[in-house]
C-alpha cells in the first residue's frame, strides 16, 4: 500500500462524510484526542473485506449501539418498519456504504478491489481498546457523531502475506 | 394491474427501506435475500421491475442477472442495481448484461423514484403522506 497518510486521512474522512450526509442527514467530524467513548456502551463492530489482485484489506467501523439506533430511525422512521430492524444488520449496511465509498475513492489512485459482505458482531468497549493495541492497523480515526464518539480504521496488506 | 417491485438485498434494512419508500405509491413490492431467492421470487411473482444489489451470500447480482436473462420468462425483466459496489468490471459486467440502471449506495431517494418511474408507473395512493427524501 503505497498511499501516503495523508491520502488515506482524505479517503477515510471523504468516504464517512458522504455516507453520513447523504444517507442519513448527519454531519461527523474528527474526535479530539482526550474525548474517550463512554465506558460500558455496547459496541457494534462492522467489518468489510477488500481485494484486488495484489492487496487485501478490511474497513472497519465500531460504532456505539446507540448512533446505530439513531441512523436506523433516520432510514426508517419510527413507524410499523423500525419495529423489526436489527441493528446490526443496519450497522453492517453502514459499514458496507463506507467501505464502498473507500473503494471508490482507491480506485482513483489507481487500486482496483471489490467488496466482501459485511461482518458484524457485538464487542465491549474494553475489547475494542484491546484489539487496537494488538493489532495495530495501518491508520485508526475517531470521530464524533452529535454526542456519539465512533472509529473508523483502515487495513492493508499484500495479497498472500 | 398494480405494478410488482422486486427488491434484492441481503441487508434488511434497505429492503424496509425501499417498501417504506414505495408505500406511498400503488406498487406492490415483493423481497428476496440473496440472488437465488430473487431469482426463485421473480419466477413466481413476475415483477415488473428488480432492484438489484450486488454483494449478497449464496448467490451475488451478477449470477441472479446471467441467470434471470437466460430464463425465457423472466429475461426481459427490467433491472436497476443498487449497490455500494462501484468496482468498473462490474458495472461493465452488468451493463451487458442490460441494467436499465446503475445506482451506488449512499443513494437519495428522489434519485432511485426518477429513476423507477422512468420504467413502471408510480400512482401515488393518496391516504399515505408523501416520502421526505433524504436529499
């Protein structure tokens, strides 16, 4: 992956602000570095994979059950349709738009992939921490829906390795 | 004859989505969760257009749509995807396969119903209050 931080910081916040616009009327920005997600909240990670011919990678978003709960009224409204959404199940669409929106930004810079379905399972706010500092993945945002504290994280690596 | 929609997505929440969309109009829209089961809801219920995503499990978009245009009962169903995927193959891929149209999520509403009403009718119902389009 040769796209400069730069580049990617560019994909990352372009790819999430056109998702939450467009689709659900909300505008994120970058978190500050001391605001921290509120402890115990359940956690609802989504993760899409990504493949070209040399690259794989994942697009993974944690977001709080609560901004999932809040996306899933703007999509559905409050009516006879909101009373049988699952949650993740809208947590995996978010995650599909941005991944899509991801993948189209690299097929600018000339990184041609295709999209896996979305994964999606509950995790605790601890094991989020947890995976972050094992794993470090290639870039990490947080980010600030209304009061809603999400991250966005971005993983890349040569096909086979 | 009140026109049939069928959408096809693995995600359930764009299939509430568009019947929540649609509800307003005299449209009937029937569902499938994957390309297979779209395929089998398109055999029985004959829709007069298919909303079409691209990746689903068991059977993706492209395969229900190679398999759609070789059924001499359903061939000529007209199709729109509707899809994060924007990969340029697969537009290629679908365009051939004679889409009518190609639509990548995130979407606004307004969009997809222009869209829809370029190839089937869309009689509001009158007693549903229209849709407030995320625009």
């Amino acid at each position: 992956m040769n796209l400069p931080t730069q580049k990617l910081d560019e994909i990352a916040r372009q790819s999430l602000q056109e998702v939450f616009r467009k689709q659900f009327r909300m505008e994120v920005i970058p978190a500050d570095s001391g605001q921290r997600a509120s402890p115990g909240h359940p956690i609802l990670k989504s993760e899409v994979g990504w493949s070209s011919a040399n690259l794989r990678g994942v697009v993974q978003i944690h977001l709080p059950q609560d901004l999932v709960q809040e996306m899933s009224l703007v999509l559905l409204g409050d009516g006879p349709d909101a009373s049988s959404v699952d949650l993740k199940d809208v947590a995996g669409e978010i995650g599909n738009m941005v991944a899509g929106r991801v993948s189209a930004q690299l097929a600018l810079e000339g990184l041609h992939g295709t999209l896996e379905t979305p994964k999606v399972r509950a995790v605790n706010p601890e094991e989020t921490e947890k995976e972050k500092s094992e794993v470090p993945p290639l870039q990490h945002w947080e980010w600030v829906c209304g009061t809603q504290r999400f991250s966005l994280s971005l993983q890349f690596h040569p096909s086979g390795s | 004859m009140t026109p049939k929609i069928l959408t096809v997505d693995d995600s359930k929440t764009i299939r509430l989505l568009l019947a929540r969309m649609l509800r307003p109009f005299q449209v009937e829209v029937v569902e499938g969760g994957n390309g297979e089961e779209g395929l089998q809801t398109a055999l029985r219920e004959k829709p007069s257009l298919i909303i079409l995503d691209y990746n689903m499990p068991v059977m993706d978009g492209v395969m229900m749509l190679q398999q759609l245009r070789q059924n001499p009962e359903i061939q000529a169903t007209p199709v729109i995807m509707l899809t994060a995927e924007s990969n340029p193959k697969i537009i290629s891929t679908v365009a051939r396969l004679g889409v009518r149209d190609y639509i990548v999520k995130p979407f606004q509403e307004d969009l997809l119903l222009v869209k829809i009403k370029k190839i089937i009718p869309l009689e509001p119902k009158g007693d549903i209050p229209p849709v407030v389009p995320n625009s």
